[in-house]
C-alpha cells in the first residue's frame, strides 16, 4: 500500500486518470496541460508532481523542483479523508472556502466557474479513493 503523494501512489493516480474518459477525455477536449503539485501545508515544498498534457497525464512522481501550475495543500488528516471519502463540488468548494484546501499556485475561483475544467477536477479527486493509502 503506497504512501500517500510518494511516487508509487502518483503513478497509480495517473493510472486511474489516465483510463477515465470523464477526467482525461474532458480535458483532452480544451487541450489542458499543466504541471500540478500535491503537498502537506505544514511543509515547504510538494511531496509528489503530476504532469499533464493534453488531458494525458505523462508523468508522474516525487517531487524534484518543478514549477508548478497548481500546487495544491492541505493537512494530512484532511487528505486522508478525502481519498477515503471522496469529496463532490460542494465540498470541495467548502474546503476551499473554510482553508482546509490551499492552493499555493493556480487560480480555483477562475476553474471552478469552467466547468470544462470543474468537473474533470473534482472527478480527479474521487479517484483518488481508488488508490489503497497509508
């Protein structure tokens, strides 16, 4: 069981977005590539990267320095229950407005009004509860 952001677990999530038509198809369509970023708020820098292009993730891993589009933090419990759990529109924008969900790079209000990149994001969040954690 992989630990949480390390690169084992970041491949198995670019596996499960990589065979959902609903997140890598629906970006695929508005050519979406980004370097995104997921990371604990109490620590400097990311713990794991994920690479995208054109909806495709094309790498994924630790870390090494990347300058990411989105770099999304928040605390380990929080994650925790959220790739247990899943988490919808409404609590996502919940965790978002209360800081449970920081975004040190990216713009989450200017997203979350697309919803050609809204829904693929939250989906990519539910796969996350694909994924045994430790």
């Amino acid at each position: 069981m992989p630990e949480l952001f390390s690169a084992a677990w970041m491949n198995e999530l670019k596996d499960q977005w990589n065979n959902d038509p609903d997140v890598r198809g629906k970006l695929a369509e508005i050519g979406f590539n980004s370097i995104i970023a997921c990371g604990f708020k109490d620590e400097e820098q990311p713990r794991g990267i994920f690479v995208v292009e054109n909806g495709t993730c094309v790498r994924a891993g630790d870390y090494r320095g990347e300058k990411p589009d989105w770099d999304m933090r928040a605390h380990h419990k929080d994650w925790m229950k959220w790739v247990a759990n899943g988490i919808g529109m409404a609590g996502l924008g919940m965790a978002y407005t209360t800081g449970k969900l920081k975004f040190k790079s990216g713009d989450y209000s200017a997203m979350i009004k697309n919803p050609k990149m809204a829904g693929p994001f939250v989906k990519s969040f539910g796969l996350m509860k694909n994924i045994s954690t430790q």
